[in-house]
C-alpha cells in the first residue's frame, strides 16, 4: 500500500502562541503514527513564491493521512493554526 504524506507550508505571525498548536496537533499526530521526513530547515524557492517553514509527514497510508487531517484532535490544532499562522497544507499519495 502507497504511503500518505502532508505536504505543509506556513508562514507563522504569532510565534510566541507556536507552541500551542504544536502541542495540540501532537495529540492527533501520535494517534495517526505520523512521521516527520522534513520540518523547517534550509529552503530554496526554486520556483514560485516561498513559505519559511516546510514540513512533510508520512503516514503509512493516504487514508490515514486524511484520516489525521480532518480528525476532531487535528481540527482544535488547524484552529489555533489558522489563528497564528498563513499557510497551505496538501494531501499527496506516494508512489
């Protein structure tokens, strides 16, 4: 079976209020048995326009994946999310 990945782009406005959804999208991460392949670092905006942070997630399946994404434990952490933070997040089967 095709892994799932989240595919995220953020700029954050609110650094000092973070914190908060990492601890809260923890929750459904560790539930979903996400993996973190890419979190911030160095980036080159080859093309396009550029977000300051990057991350890719895998999870042993696309569904799982959108399983995780529209759960009631992920849905409280896009709140604070979109609260503090502009962004794009995409959902991707893998090969």
């Amino acid at each position: 079976m095709a892994k799932g990945y989240w595919i995220a782009r953020v700029d954050i406005r609110v650094q000092e209020r973070y914190h908060e959804y990492v601890s809260a999208a923890k929750v459904a991460f560790d539930k979903y048995g996400a993996k973190f392949l890419a979190r911030g670092g160095r980036t080159e905006a080859a093309e396009g326009t550029a977000r300051a942070r990057n991350v890719i997630i895998e999870f042993d399946s696309f569904e799982t994946a959108q399983a995780c994404y529209h759960s009631p434990e992920y849905q409280v952490a896009a709140a604070i999310r979109k609260e503090i933070a502009d962004g794009e997040i995409v959902l991707v089967e893998g090969a």
